[in-house]
C-alpha cells in the first residue's frame, strides 16, 4: 500500500492540535496522585493523600460547598429571570427590544476586572463584602447573558401561532404559558440553567474582589493555594471537577439525542 | 362538568366592524350575518380582510369599531379564550409535544372535564375524522392530511356553536383538498355547527358554502349563494372573481329598461339601466355566447352579435372553448358544445348572445384574474 502523504499530514496535525486541547486537563490527573507535598510533572511517588485532604479539610470542602449552593441558587435566579427577559424581548420586537438585549448582554462583553472593580466599591459601600447574597447577585450577573442567549435561541424557532391555538380552545395565558410555551422551549431553558451553573461555579475575578476568609469559594480557595504553596490538593480538585462535568455532559448528551423525537 | 354533546350553531351578527392598523385600514365598516348553522365562505385575495374578519371573531385581533354577537352574547372584547369557538388553522398548529389524543384531549381539559368522560369524547371526535387508531402517534409522524384532520378533532371536540376555518385546506395538494372539502362537509351536516370558511379559491368556495361572503379591498362586495353570485354578480369585481368571464367595455347609452352599449363599434344591448354616467361593462359567461360563420346574422333570440377572429381554440371533451379576439383588441371566451367542424384558428367569427343573458355592471376597474 502506498503511503498517502497528504492525509497522513492532516491526521498528524489533527493528533496535535488534539494533545494541545486536552493535555493541560489531562497532566492534571497524575500530578493529583503525587506523593509528595510538590505540584511538579512528572510527579514523584504515589498517593491519595491530595483527595483524602480535599475531603476532610475544612478549608477545601467547605469552599466547594459554599460553591455548589452559589452555584444552584445562582443558576435559579439567573434561569427564571433571564427566560422572563428573553421571551420578554422576543415579544417587543422593534428597536427597545434591541436595546434591552444588548443591555442584558454587557457582563459577557466588560472585561471581568472592570466589572469587579465595580461591584466590588458598591458592595463595600452595601456590607456585601463576603456574603452569599454578594456572591449570588454579582454570579447571577454575570450568567444571565447566557440563559438570554439560550432561551432566546430556542424561542426563535418556537411557533407562536400554537399560543393562538390554545387562547382558540380555551386556554388562558398563563395557562397556555405552561402547558405550551415552557415545555417547548425547555431544553433552552435547561441548557441556560446549566450555563449559568458553569459560570457561577468556576468564577474567579469578581469571587476573588469579594471573597472574605468566612465564605470562600472553591476557584478562590484554588488560587489562594497556588499563590502559597504548591499543594497537589489543587490538582486533585481539578480532577474531580473534570470527573463531574465530563459525567455531565456525556448524560446530558445521551439524554438530549434521546429527546430530539420532536 | 359534563359535555353537551348536541349543538346548536349559533348566529354571527357583524355590525359596522372596522379594523385600522395605524393609517391602514383593514377591514372597512363591514356588517354580516351569518345563520344559525349556515355553511358561510368568505372569499377573497389575499389582503382583500377575511382573514382578519376571522380573526376579530375568534378574539386574535382587538376590534377598531363596531359590534360582533355570537348567538345573544355581544363577544367584541371577551378574551380568545373565552369564547368557546372553535378554530382550524392553515398550518395545522398542533402542539409537536403532545400526541394525537392529548392534543385533541387539551380542549377538554381547559374545560375541566372529567378524565373518563375526556376519553370517551376524544375518541368520537377521533373516530369523526377517521383517525382513531392514531391516537397514540405524534404529529410529526402524521402527514398534512392527517394533521389537517386532527386539528379539525381538536377544534370540534368541545362541540363549539361555531367553528372558523382558515384556509385549512391551502398547504394540501389538489387530490387530497377534495377528500377533505366532503369530510368537511359531511362533519358540517353531522355536527350542525355555524361554520365559517375562509379561503381564496372560488371552487372551494362554490362546492363547500350555503353561502359566500365575497371580500375586496376591506369590504364585502356582495353576499349570496354561489348561483345567486355568478348568475347575477353585484359588481365587475364579484361578477371576474367567481367564475370565468369576458368583459365588454364600450360607451353607454342609458335608455328605458335596457342600455345601449357601443363596443368596438358595434351597439350592443344590455339588461337593466346604468345608474350612473360613469362607464359601465357587460359580463358574459362563457357558455352563454354562441359562436358561428361570419354573417349568419340572427337566430333565436341571440340579438346581440360582434365579429371577431378565433385567437384559440381547446377541445375540452364534451364542450370547446374559443377565445375570439374583437376589433377592438379585447377577448371574448365562448364555450360551446362539441362541434362536428369547429372553426380553425383565425377563421372570421360572430358571437351571438341573448341581451338578457348579460350582465351590465358599473366599471369598477377589476380586471380578470383570480388567485386560485
């Protein structure tokens, strides 16, 4: 057989860029299982030593608490108003519509350490410093713009006229809202949902301008840690987290083939 | 609550309704009614306001002016949802999440009706439109016939004492829209509902209705029955719309019971009196126009005759179509029995018609032409 050169070129390349992607995430995971108290690769020695303290350190799995419940609150708020403001939106029409979008976009445009600046004199000024309602308001913030973008999306292709049906056969708005409208558009909903999760749980900027030593999130117990000491904790955690989402987004693409039948 | 299971259409009363979007004006001061189980088209081009006749009555659109009563109930500003009036739409709108029993069963639930009796309801409105063993499928398996039909289960299944129809029939092909239009009409005579139809094609309208709404401009031009329509057509614009036609355009003369019209040189005559100075036509139905030899002359009553050179000629079975052309440029079409020895093409003719057999209207600048 004779070689094919060309195509041997584009797989080598595709090889590449491949190892260039995932290597940074994937050097990770032997480096969490260093045996000793140093972040280098290749790491020397073995141990689960790095999880075991993830686990049973307050500071480390205190920090990913507070995360995860920032994290669902802020994916609550920011799912409930950001789809009231996208269908809001897609109803107005016209040039205030256009306005308000871009307005509702803006956190996904300023550069994080602008915004955190700003939050973070008006927080000084309202005691916000270091609360959950901080973290929640600035996170919500921040992850609106992607339920407004998802919801938006999915209302596009949403056929109002099936809302005139309903009002036809006896439905009220708000009824026709829920038995219509939200089961339509729900997988953009649950797609903004789990966007804003994401960004409220691996925020730093802004989380690090607000943090107090009290309530800690996990992205600034992370960088603390790297700025003091080279502990492998941080490698485990980086670990577990690849673990989760990789769980996550392999089920959530399973289910979502699953309920394409419509 | 139960269902009630017999209905009885209801009447529409349209008193002076309007309808503006900003300096447009829609719909134009209309008033209509529409009978208590009356099978009522409303036909017209697109643009010409039935569709948004249809939409001020199911409560889609917000009333500019005017009244619209269904049954004793004046229903101008009660919300869609309120109205209990069933709609079939051009696009199906099914709802893609739910199968054929839930759509046709989500009526019902509005209503509060109790799960059993859903059932038993769902499934003779299913049984109705032949659809019954699709029950458990989803509209996106179910092709546009049977969309159309489960949309039409759906809208008829709270036994609504009317139920409007968009152009339900306007995304189907020719073969299909047939089956459907006598299902249509044969669910129209079982349900005993006030029915009101919009569409743009006059067959459709002429096969389905009791009677016809014809609509233009943001006015009704004319209502009647199809035969009252194309026998004797209020306007040019009825008179073009339904049915084929020729135009006559010429100078008038008004004088006693009948007009004198001058076209292309010749007088001819016409039923009826102009009423005004402003010009009038003379419509004529193809198969009252004879067509025969130059100089034949008179013969049976046909006293009006013009000249003309045979333009086109189709053999359609048991009758032949000729299309003459006058002096004047314009066209006249003749319909005529199978002839042993038909005229050739640009042979000289004469076209002969009975005075009476005409229709003189004012010239409402309508050109031939329809849609559909």
């Amino acid at each position: 057989m004779k070689l094919n050169l060309p195509r041997l070129l584009l797989g080598l390349t595709c090889l590449l860029i491949a190892i260039w992607l995932v290597a940074p995430t994937l050097i990770i995971i032997p480096m969490s299982f260093a045996g000793k108290k140093s972040l280098v690769f290749p790491p020397q020695g073995f141990s689960l030593q790095w999880y075991e303290n993830f686990f049973t350190n307050p500071q480390w799995f205190g920090s990913l608490i507070v995360s995860a419940k920032v994290a669902v609150m802020v994916s609550v708020v920011a799912t409930v108003i950001g789809t009231m403001a996208a269908i809001g939106i897609e109803r107005m029409r016209g040039r205030a519509a256009g306005i308000i979008r871009a307005v509702l976009i803006t956190p996904m445009i300023v550069p994080g350490v602008v915004l955190a600046v700003g939050i973070y004199a008006v927080y000084l000024d309202t005691r916000l410093v270091g609360t959950w309602t901080g973290y929640v308001l600035a996170h919500t913030l921040l992850a609106i713009p992607f339920v407004v973008i998802a919801v938006g999306a999915n209302l596009a292709v949403f056929d109002e006229r099936l809302e005139t049906a309903a009002a036809s056969l006896g439905a009220s708005r708000l009824t026709t809202f829920f038995t219509i409208t939200l089961p339509l558009i729900l997988p953009g909903i649950l797609s903004g949902a789990l966007f804003a999760f994401v960004t409220s749980f691996d925020e730093v900027i802004v989380s690090l301008f607000i943090t107090s030593p009290q309530l800690k999130t996990l992205p600034v117990q992370i960088f603390s840690s790297m700025t003091r000491d080279a502990d492998p904790t941080v490698a485990a955690v980086g670990s577990l987290i690849f673990l989760a989402t990789s769980l996550i987004i392999g089920l959530g693409l399973i289910f979502g083939m699953r309920g394409r039948r419509v | 609550m139960t269902l009630n299971t017999s209905t009885k259409g209801a009447a529409i009363d349209i008193r002076g309704v309007s309808k503006f979007y900003g300096s447009f004006t829609a719909l134009d001061d209309i008033s209509l009614r529409v009978e208590p189980g009356e099978f009522m088209s409303f036909l017209g081009p697109s643009g010409s306001g039935k569709t948004t006749t249809l939409n001020l009555i199911a409560g889609f659109t917000d009333l500019s002016a005017g009244e619209i009563r269904l049954g004793e109930q004046s229903i101008g500003h009660v919300p869609a949802h309120k109205r209990n009036i069933g709609v079939v739409f051009q696009h199906y709108a099914l709802f893609p999440h739910m199968s054929v029993a839930q759509n046709v069963a989500y009526p019902l639930k509005q209503r509060g009706i109790a799960k059993a009796e859903r059932a038993r309801a769902v499934d003779r409105a299913l049984q109705k439109v032949q659809l019954d063993k699709f029950a458990h499928r989803y509209p996106s398996e179910l092709s546009g016939g049977q969309q159309q039909r489960v949309a039409l289960a759906r809208a008829m299944v709270f036994t609504p004492s009317l139920l409007l129809m968009d152009e339900p029939l306007g995304a189907l092909d020719k073969k299909l829209r047939e089956v459907l239009q006598l299902e249509i009409r044969r669910i129209h005579r079982e349900l005993g509902s006030t029915f009101v139809y919009v569409t743009h094609d006059q067959e459709e309208a002429l096969v389905l209705s009791d009677r016809i709404a014809v609509f233009n401009k943001g006015r009704i031009e004319q209502v009647g029955s199809g035969h009252q329509l194309y026998t004797r057509p209020e306007t040019l614009f009825v008179g073009q719309f339904i049915g084929e036609s020729s135009v006559l355009r010429g100078v008038h003369r008004a004088g006693g019971t009948e007009t004198a019209l001058t076209v292309a040189g010749t007088t001819l005559v016409a039923p009826g009196q102009a009423k005004t100075d402003a010009a009038h036509v003379i419509l004529l139905r193809p198969e009252s126009v004879m067509v025969q030899a130059s100089g034949t002359g008179l013969k049976d009553g046909m006293t009006n005759i013009l000249g003309g050179t045979v333009r086109e000629m189709l053999y359609l079975g048991a009758a032949m179509k000729y299309e003459v052309t006058l002096a004047d440029g314009s066209h006249v079409i003749a319909r005529t029995p199978t002839q042993d020895e038909p005229f050739a093409i640009g042979s000289a003719v004469e076209l002969a018609w009975n005075p009476k057999d005409g229709t003189l209207l004012a010239d409402d600048g309508s050109t031939a032409g329809h849609e559909g």
